[in-house]
C-alpha cells in the first residue's frame, strides 16, 4: 500500500505561529522539505498578508524555493482574485478550502458556504483549463468552533458539488474528529470516484488515530505538518496539524509505503525548532525513530 503524504507546513503549519517569517527562510523551509521525499509540498497561500501577515509574498516563495524534479508544487487559494495571482507561478497543483459552516466561513472568508462552493467550481473550470491539478478542501468537516457538531449529511452534501475536483479532502480543522467519523465520511464519499484525503490536527490528541483509521479506510493522501507546525488563526483554539514525521513512522512501521526520508524529515523539525527558537509539538524528532538510525 502507498499513501501520498502532502506536506503543509510552509502554508497551514506557519500561517499561526506569532512569528512572521520572510519569504526567504520560507523559500528555504521548503527547499529543504523537497530534499526528504514528500511527493508534494503546500508551499504557501494566495490570500490577504492583511489578515494573514505570515503568508506575505507567496510568489517569492515559490520563485526562490528549489525543488527536484517530480516534487509537486501546490498553494492554497480562497477565491478568484487569489488564483488570478496563483497563474504567474510556477504552481501546478492548486490547493482550495472553504468552511462547511455558515459562521466559521463567513469569519474566514467572509461569505457564505454556498457562494465559497460556487466560487470554488469556477475555479476548477479554469484551473483545468489552465492545465493544473486541484484539490478542494472542506473545513469543520468533524466540527466547528461556533456551531458544534456538523452533520456528515451536509459534508457530503458539499463534496456532491464539488465532485468535479481532482481530489477532495475532509479537514478536521480543530481536532474533534475521532475514528467513527473519518470511516463515515470517507464510505459516504467513495461513490463520487475521486481520491479522498484528510487534513488533521492534533488539537485533542486524536489525529494519529484518524490517520490511522483513514489508512484502513483506503485514503490517498494524508495532509501532515513538518513538527507538528499550525493551526487555524480564526478558530479559537485551534493548535497543530499531525506531525509528518510523526506520521511517517507510524505509515512505515505499518508496512504503508510513504517514499519519505524520515531522518530527512527530523532533520527539518529540528531546524524549523531553532528559526522558531521554541520546541515544537511533534514528538519524534525529540525521541528518534527505533531502531535508532546507526
């Protein structure tokens, strides 16, 4: 078996730390992340630095960033307007996410689901015509921080119009999913014939569980976060993505191939440590694999 891990840290892992790092140490953040193996890195996203400082200047991200060949280049966007910036890069998978509640989406991205849905399909028209790959996102897919518990009826409602992606993710964005939910929304999906992934974070110390649980309900891709980096700036709360080194060990240790240098992946964890100059979440880049590297 072989799991796709994307690596989200550049983009979702920093966009909540209290530091703003430049485009150069994210440019080199995710040149260093490309020598380790993951098949595809979410370098950053096309959004308002207003609201989002810590995300300024995507494009000078992706122009410094060095990656080998065959790495996947990916970026969130929003809306329109940011994809309109996304076409002057060199990104070929393009990366979007809307909220599948009213009052988390309207905080987020200050309109309503049904018009993030309908923004969301015109995006992929042109990013199929413009010959890119696309993967929609659905956020609070296992909760929300203003609403509470969110119907899967409705999350598979959403995936329905927006069927037409090239893949689609479910995202516990505040990390209340546990693995009763991930086998439901990854059964009810597999109708629509599209890869499905999930986006988790580790806020209640469930997300390697649901990992776990996606593996064994035949998920492609796996989101995960270098150190366990992240978290939402509009939900209250809201604390890191799954570790990829984390969950790289846990995948190979079971027999999932990943194609992940996981001595490559601490090495950045401890590196990312230092620029911060703070521990970070993650666990094995503190403990070391076993058997311990020679």
């Amino acid at each position: 078996m072989t799991i796709e891990i994307c690596e989200v840290g550049p983009r979702d892992g920093l966009q909540n730390e209290p530091e703003v790092l430049g485009a150069q140490v994210r440019a080199e953040l995710v040149t260093r992340l490309g020598r380790t193996g993951v098949p595809r890195i979410e370098l950053g996203s096309f959004v308002n630095p207003k609201r989002v400082p810590q995300m300024a200047d995507p494009e000078v991200v992706d122009g410094r960033a060095e990656l080998p060949d065959g790495v996947t280049r990916s970026a969130l966007v929003l809306n329109e307007r940011g994809y309109d910036r996304l076409t002057d890069t060199a990104v070929s998978e393009v990366h979007i996410a809307f909220c599948v509640t009213e009052t988390f989406n309207q905080r987020n991205q200050g309109c309503s689901v049904e018009e993030s849905a309908t923004a969301t399909r015109r995006i992929i028209e042109r990013a199929r015509a413009d010959g890119r790959r696309v993967t929609v996102t659905l956020a609070a897919s296992f909760g929300c921080p203003f609403e509470g518990e969110v119907d899967p009826g409705r999350v598979l409602g959403l995936a329905e119009e927006i069927a037409t992606a090239d893949e689609i993710l479910f995202a516990d964005t505040i990390g209340v999913g546990v693995p009763r939910q991930v086998k439901r929304l990854l059964g009810g999906a597999a109708h629509l014939g599209r890869p499905l992934g999930l986006h988790l974070h580790n806020t209640r110390n469930t997300g390697y569980a649901n990992a776990y649980a996606a593996v064994e309900a035949g998920v492609s891709v796996l989101d995960a976060s270098v150190a366990g980096l992240g978290g939402c700036p509009f939900a209250p709360n809201a604390t890191g993505n799954i570790a990829t080194e984390d969950l790289v060990y846990l995948l190979e240790r079971e027999g999932v191939d990943t194609g992940v240098d996981l001595d490559a992946v601490i090495g950045v964890s401890r590196w990312v440590g230092e620029i911060l100059g703070r521990e970070l979440t993650g666990l094995l880049h503190r403990a070391g694999p076993f058997p311990a590297s020679p």
